[in-house]
C-alpha cells in the first residue's frame, strides 16, 4: 500500500479529474483532485459593477459572494479602513442561487463615517487567502424642503385629471428621497400666496429647496402666473387685469428665493396643460397657455414640462406626461441633477412624438444628486 501512495503522489499532476486509473491488476483508483487540491476562495461584490459606492448613511449593507468556501471551515473577515469589524451572530450566509449562484451569500450591516471608507474583505480557506476591496463615500445628505401643489378643481370643463395624482405621486417620491414635504392641493389664491410665503421662510434652516407645481398657467405680456382653482369666473369672461389679480405671479416665488442661501433651488412647472380663461381673453392670457420663458435665480434650475408658449400633455393615465417620466428619473441613483431633467426630456419628446418639447435653464446648482448610492 505504501507503494501505491508514493505512485499516485508521482503521478497527481498528470491526472485528469474523475477518471479511473489501473494500478495493477488487483487495484483501480478513482481520483478527484478538485478535492484534493481545492482552489483559494474568490470574492465578488453582489449587485455592484463600480469600484466605488456612494451612500447617505452611517450604514452600509455589506454583500459578498465567496466561491471556493466551507461554512464549517473557513472564514470571513471584514475590515473598515483597516480596523476589522467584529463578528456577529446575525451575519447572514447562504448558499443560494441568486445572487450567488454557485457560492455562498455573505450580508451584514456595518457602520461606515461621513467620507471616503475603505471597505476590504479577506475570505480564507485551506488553500490560501484572498480578499477584494472597495471604496465607500458617505456623503451627509443636504437638509432638504419641497412645496408641492397640484391644482385639478377647476370649475367646468377647464378642469384636470392628473394634477392631484401628481402632487401626492412627487411628494411620497421626494419624501423617499430626503425631503420635507409641504404638500398641498387644490387651493386658492390666498393658500397658494401664503403657501409659497411659508416655503421661502423655512428655507433658512435648508439647503436644499424644491419647488414643485401642476396645474393651469399662463401668461400675460411675457410674465408667467399660476392659476389657483378660484381664479376662474364663471359667470363672465375675465380681461387681462382680472387675470392678474386672480392669479399668482411666479415671479413672486423666485424673488423670495433669490433672498435665500439654499445651495440647489429647483423649481419645476408642470403647468402648461391649456389656456383655463379661452375666448376674448385668450390673447392676453398667451393663447395656448403655455409659459413664457424666466430669468434664473443664481443656484438654480427651472424645469418645465414644455417648451415657451406650448401646451404640455395632461396624461392618459394616472399622470401627466411630464411628471410620470419625472417620477421615473428622480429615483435613479448616482445621477446628477442636469442629467436627470436631460433623461426628462428625452423620454417624453419620445412618448409624445416630438410633440412636446420639455426645456430647463440653470445658473448652476452645485453638486446635487436625488439619490446617491
């Protein structure tokens, strides 16, 4: 017998795993050298393709896959800029098909500070060491506030379908996404003064301000005004100055946001749906209702749904064209502010054809992202 070991010790390097080999005429071996010489484990990141990551919060979920690995032998370690993380009861391991097919599944929670962590995880077995490492950003996420409005009520047949849907839709978006929501809908002039005055007093405790309307707009002589429900008579056909009076200059919103430090002020119209006033008055209410061009506050991004003095779609569905595709693209991650109402564009420019045309102008809003991951 101990002839035959030395023999296969001599051969190992020639033999194929699972065949059978005669060593004499008494004898036939089966090898397996995958088990007798067993690979160092390898590890990859589940669900990650960058080298980086980026978070908003102290907690980061670590999730591995390591091949090559025994649960009752081998180990895990895992280091947060250089200081290995304790090990827990609670670390989850598993050998499941997704997202680890073929290895096992590695999670835990761990606690990374505000800036560039090093995250590096070193998994061992009988056959050797390996280990991956990644960089982890946790940025502080901005204090954030949004006033969100959606006017529908409108009285007759210049009333809306989507407006509503849209405002309750954006504000549960943004919530998700950091902010403090104002949320408010169907209103009159009077809330809607008071509303926008609120917003603009608050904004001293953030830094981050959003400013989101759907709606009627129009208007007049060049300056635009957001229609409240009360706004339109109906029991004769408003003039210019009646129309100015019932409604409310968005000017007034940008000249209290000018007044404030917010680093990213957002102000995003989705109100070019149709001419509310029509008949005699439509000239002076711009005709089609569509918005006229405005300065841009230093710090910020205007977005509306449609290009100057064009109408945009109210939706076919639960929501306005512009905003369903809007509610699509703040929730993606890593995606810069720019580029998120870039994507808007696209998007609906497609869906309608080239029949609406979103714009947006910028004076620059710092490094500002919805979501970063």
């Amino acid at each position: 017998m101990n002839r035959i070991l030395l023999l296969l010790s001599l051969l190992a390097p020639l033999l194929v795993t699972g065949q059978s080999y005669k060593i004499s005429d008494k004898v036939s071996v089966k090898l397996n050298t995958e088990q007798m010489f067993p690979a160092p484990p390898s590890i990859t990141w589940a669900g990650m393709n960058r080298t980086d990551t980026v978070v908003n919060s102290a907690s980061f979920q670590l999730r591995v896959c390591v091949a090559n690995f025994s649960e009752k032998t081998d180990t895990v370690r895992v280091f947060v800029n250089k200081q290995e993380v304790p090990k827990e009861r609670t670390l989850r391991v598993g050998k499941e098909v997704s997202p680890c097919p073929g290895a096992y599944f590695f999670t835990r929670s761990i606690n990374v500070p505000e800036g560039e962590n090093s995250i590096r995880v070193v998994a061992t077995n009988a056959s050797g060491t390996r280990e991956s490492q990644r960089t982890v950003k946790n940025f502080k996420p901005e204090t954030r506030l949004a006033l969100v409005i959606g006017n529908a009520a409108y009285p007759g047949d210049v009333s809306l379908k989507n407006p509503v849907n849209d405002a309750n839709d954006m504000s549960k978006a943004l919530e998700k996404l950091g902010f403090k929501v104002i949320l408010k809908t169907n209103i009159n002039r009077k809330e809607m003064a008071l509303e926008i005055n609120r917003f603009a007093g608050q904004l001293a405790n953030y830094q981050v301000a959003l400013f989101y309307y759907a709606g009627h707009g129009i208007q007049i002589g060049g300056e635009n005004y957001l229609v409240p429900i009360d706004a339109i008579p109906t029991d004769h056909q408003p003039d210019e100055a009646e129309i100015k009076t019932n409604c409310v200059p968005a000017d007034d919103l940008f000249e209290q946001l000018d007044k404030t430090d917010a680093l990213a002020k957002i102000i995003i119209l989705d109100a070019c749906r149709n001419n509310p006033f029509g008949g005699p008055g439509s000239r002076a209410a711009g005709g089609d209702g569509g918005l006229a061009q405005m300065r841009t506050p230093i710090g910020s991004l205007i977005a509306y749904a449609t290009s100057p003095g064009k109408k945009a779609n109210d939706g076919s569905g639960k929501n306005g064209l512009y905003t369903e595709a809007l509610l699509r693209n703040i929730q993606q991650p890593n995606v810069p502010l720019v580029l998120v109402f870039q994507n808007v564009n696209k998007e609906v420019q497609a869906s309608s054809r080239s029949t609406q045309t979103p714009w947006y102008n910028t004076s620059g809003t710092g490094d500002f992202y919805f979501l970063r991951r």
